[in-house]
C-alpha cells in the first residue's frame, strides 16, 4: 500500500461511525444517510434501486476481530418500501443476514481455548507479511516460527524482512529468528501457511506434509494435484472432503498431515461472484475475463518501475492458462466412484471408493481469459462477461440481487476471517477501483460494480479483489479456520 493509501487509512479510520451490524433491514432513508455521511437532501428522493454514494471512505487496513460488519464507505443498494416511502430496505443485508452474531472475538476454536500454534513459510515475502499482520490479531492462531531462504535464516524477522505493509510489523515477531524451512524448525506447530516461492515451495512443502503438519499453501505447484483441494474458501471449502483421500496415498497413512492449496489471485477474486451465480441460477456455459492485475502480485521487488511505469504489460507468464483451469477444478464439484485399487501392501486387489474433481463436467465451462499488468500496487481488478446455461437469462438486476445476498458456508459457520459480506454491489458507473475498495473488510471480501447486460454473452460485470488478502493470506487462513471447525486439522 503506498504511503498515500496509509494516510487515507488513518485520517478516515477515526471517521467510521460506530460499530453496527446490519440485523436490522428496515431503515429510516434519513437516519441510513445519517449513518453514511450521506446529505439527507440525497438520500430523500428515493427511487426504485437507487444507490447512495457516501462520502466517508473509510477503507481499514488494520487486522482487527473487534468489528463485525463495517459499513461500505460506498454504496449501498436501496429500494422503496412498499408500506412507506420513507423506509428502505437495504438489498445488501436482508438477505443475507448472519444466523448468528458474527463471532469474531467470541467464538473459540471447538477443541480447547489454548491458541493453536502456527508457522508462517516465506513469512519474508509479499504474501508472508500479510500473513503475519492478519496473524497478529487472530482469535485462535498464535504464530510461533518464521522461515524463509537461508538468505534470511539465522537473522532477527525485523533484519531479514523489507517491511512494505503500512501497519508496523507486529511486535510479537520483530525479534523472532528466522528459521530454514525444515519441518523439524516448525516443531510445535499444528499448520503451516505458505508463502514460498514457486520455485521451492514444492519440496518444501511435501517434507512439511510427510512430518504430519497441516499446510496451507498459496504456491501453485500442488493446485493440479488429483489428491489436493484448490480452496477458494468462498466458494468450495467443502472440496477438503478429498483430505483423507491424499493422507491415505501415504505408506504409513498420515494422520495429520496434508496441503491443501489456494487459488491464483486473479481466478480467486473473479470465481466468488461465478459461484453467486451458479448457486442462483445453474451452471454457467462460457466466461470472458479480462484482468487489470497490480504489481505486489508479482511479488517483491517484483517488476522493475522502468518496466510498468507509465505503461501496461498485455502479458502475465503462465496466468491466462491457470485461470482458464483452476476456474473449472473450482467450480466443478466432487464425484464418488467405487474403483479396484491394490492394498498399500501391493498383495491384494480391494474396492474402494475413490474421488474425483469433476472439472464441472455435467455442465462444460468454457473460459477465455486475457491479463495484464498495470501500476496499480495492490488490488486485481477484472472484466468478466458470462453466458447462462439457462434461457432466458437471468436480468442484470437478478443477477446483482443474487450476488448481494450471497453468503458463503464459511461466513454462516463463524470462520473468524471470513468477510460479513462476501460481495459488496456498487451502483456507481465508476467502482468498484483499487485505491477506493482494495482495504474494506481488510480485504477479506470482493467488489462488484457494473452489473449490465452483454451483448455478446449475457451479463457482464467488474470485481476488485485483494490480491494479497482474499487472493492470498486471508484464502489460506479462512481456509484453515474452516478445516479447524470441520475437524480435519488434527488438534
Ligand atoms: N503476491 C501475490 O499477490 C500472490 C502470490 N501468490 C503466491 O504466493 C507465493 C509467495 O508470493 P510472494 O509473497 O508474492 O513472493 P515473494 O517473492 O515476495 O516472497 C517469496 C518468499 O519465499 C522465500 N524463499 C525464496 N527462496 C527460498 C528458499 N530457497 N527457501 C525458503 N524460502 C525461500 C523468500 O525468502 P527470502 O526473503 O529469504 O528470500 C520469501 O519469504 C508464490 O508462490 C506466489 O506465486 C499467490 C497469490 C497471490
Ligand atoms: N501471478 C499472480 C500472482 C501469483 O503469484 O500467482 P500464482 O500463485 O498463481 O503463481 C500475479 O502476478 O498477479
């Protein structure tokens, strides 16, 4: 975040109303523009799906668990009530409103109140220092080991690291010795996050797997592994259904041990608002996307200023090819199969019930996907047109209904990082745009905005994610929340 961003941050963070949650759906328009910085005069001439553009830009970069819900500094969809027209009902949160208090600072993990320590791999990287800031806060993770290159092992965190978050690095791990990235410098922890880089993220992270250590790993190398779930925990967190599956290619079976790994940062900020939609109205037939992607995402130092400096680069290596795949192991479903296989022993022939990632095979997925580079520093910003199965297609304002009010299995269940709002709907011609949305909800959530009809496929639409939050750290940390809740990280 540039150093511009960290002031608008700090002024604006004193400006937030006070803490709400949105249970309520029925509210006085004055009283609603009062809460948003909104001018009455604005808010009074009510139409059928108005938006209210609200002054305040309150955008929080900080990690905290102490604020469900923060009110969108931008838009909030309003529509007449019926009984009155001085009443609204806002679309964003009728719909989706939690079935229980978000638990953020209440809620402890199910096996004991004890923190759950945890490693942090690459926790010198782009990635690893978000890590570490959203770690710092967190209700039932406790950072315990640092490991990074040997470049870096054997130096105090605050030496090795070349701190480019806008918060300081939290003082728990300042002093902490960074460590080689060996499973035996991660002893006492139950998971590992990874930020490591590609090129030797596998290696590592199979020794940290075959030592019986969770991993949770945003490194592309294991995504088109058959045994290994790609999570984009907005959208299909129950694919850690295969764990057992993966733990079980092992001779002894691990008990504990396994990966499970993110998606690229462009599919994930673009699949969450294609899952709203497939989950309102069936499969999609074809996508187009074209992605506007920020320099953090190429990592740290990552491309030279001279390179991306007034400029956009039509070509990110390897990125169209992931997205056109990991989109469909995503948003395909998991199918069960009674097959023969030989006994781990090799003596004899069992039945045994292997699954499959579908590929979203009933209903063929057709993806055409163009990225780009541009000198934004964080928040991927993608144009999407998509083509229903269904005839008619849904209406543009069905399909901006539908994304309002998606709410992800990991929201209901209290994953702790998990976003109050999955998909915030702008109605402003010009949003959702990095610099303005990349930091609300600490980037847990994504932006939507432009929600119209096509007119070569059906409906097309803009989303802004978080390429390092939702579309690394906070991915893999919802995605362990929701692993610890569905017991599959042994405690
Ligand atoms: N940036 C983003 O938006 C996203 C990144 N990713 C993926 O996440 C991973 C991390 O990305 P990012 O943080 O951007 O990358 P960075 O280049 O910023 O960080 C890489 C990390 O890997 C460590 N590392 C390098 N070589 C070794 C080694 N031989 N042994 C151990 N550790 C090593 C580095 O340590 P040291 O400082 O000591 O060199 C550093 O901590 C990558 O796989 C990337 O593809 C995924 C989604 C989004
Ligand atoms: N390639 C992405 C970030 C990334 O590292 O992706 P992946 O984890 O799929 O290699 C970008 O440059 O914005």
């Amino acid at each position: 975040m540039s150093m511009s961003d960290a002031a608008r941050t700090t002024t604006t963070r004193t400006r937030t109303p006070p803490k709400r949650t949105f249970s309520d759906v029925e509210l006085d328009l004055d009283q609603l523009a009062e809460s948003f910085d909104v001018p009455p005069s604005t808010s009074s001439s009510a139409s059928s799906a108005m938006a209210i553009a609200s002054s305040s830009a309150s955008a929080s970069s900080s990690s905290t668990f102490a604020s469900p819900c923060p009110p969108h500094p931008a838009t909030i969809l309003i529509t007449d009530s019926p009984a009155s027209r001085s009443k609204a009902t806002l679309l964003l949160t009728s719909k989706q409103k939690p079935k229980h208090p978000h638990p953020r600072t209440s809620m402890q993990h199910p096996s004991s109140s004890a923190p759950i320590k945890v490693g942090v791999l690459g926790a010198t990287g782009t990635v690893g220092q978000r890590f570490l800031t959203l770690l710092a806060a967190h209700p039932w993770f406790a950072v315990d080991a640092l490991g990074a290159s040997p470049r870096s092992a054997g130096k105090k965190y605050k030496d090795a690291v070349s701190w480019k978050q806008s918060t300081p690095i939290p003082q728990g791990v300042r002093d902490v010795v960074v460590r080689e990235c060996r499973p035996e410098n991660f002893a006492q922890c139950k998971i590992v996050f990874s930020g490591l880089d590609a090129d030797v993220a596998g290696e590592i992270e199979e020794a940290f797997r075959a030592a019986n250590l969770a991993v949770f790993s945003n490194a592309k190398n294991f995504r088109r592994d058959p045994h290994v779930p790609l999570i984009v925990p907005l959208v299909n967190p129950h694919h850690l259904s295969i764990i057992p599956q993966q733990q079980a290619l092992f001779s002894p079976a691990l008990t504990s041990g396994f990966i499970v790994t993110n998606a690229n940062c462009s599919t994930t900020g673009y699949v969450i608002p294609l899952a709203a939609m497939e989950k309102a109205f069936g499969p999609l037939e074809c996508v187009m996307v074209t992605t506007l992607q920020a320099i953090s995402g190429a990592g740290y130092p990552g491309v030279p200023s001279l390179d991306i400096l007034d400029n956009v680069i039509p070509y990110i290596s390897g990125e169209e090819e992931k997205i056109e795949w990991e989109t469909l192991k995503i948003l395909g479903g998991i199918s069960t199969k009674e097959s023969e296989v030989t006994s781990a022993d090799g003596q004899q022939v069992v039945k045994k019930e292997v699954k499959t990632f579908d590929m979203h095979a009933a209903h063929p997925l057709r993806v055409s996907a163009s990225c780009n580079r541009v000198p934004v520093i964080d928040g991927h910003t993608e144009c999407v047109s998509v083509r229903f199965a269904r005839r008619p297609p849904p209406s543009p304002q069905q399909v901006r209904e539908a994304l309002a009010a998606y709410t992800p299995e990991a929201q209901a269940l209290g994953c702790p990082s998990a976003p109050c709002r999955a998909i915030v709907v702008h109605e402003e011609p010009d949003r959702p745009q990095p610099r303005l949305d990349r930091y609300y909800q600490d980037g847990a959530g994504v932006s939507v905005g432009r929600v119209r009809q096509c007119q070569v496929l059906d409906v097309k639409f803009v989303v802004l994610a978080n390429n390092v939050s939702i579309g690394a750290a906070t991915s893999s940390i919802i995605n362990a929340e929701y692993a610890v809740l569905k017991n599959v990280v042994q405690l």
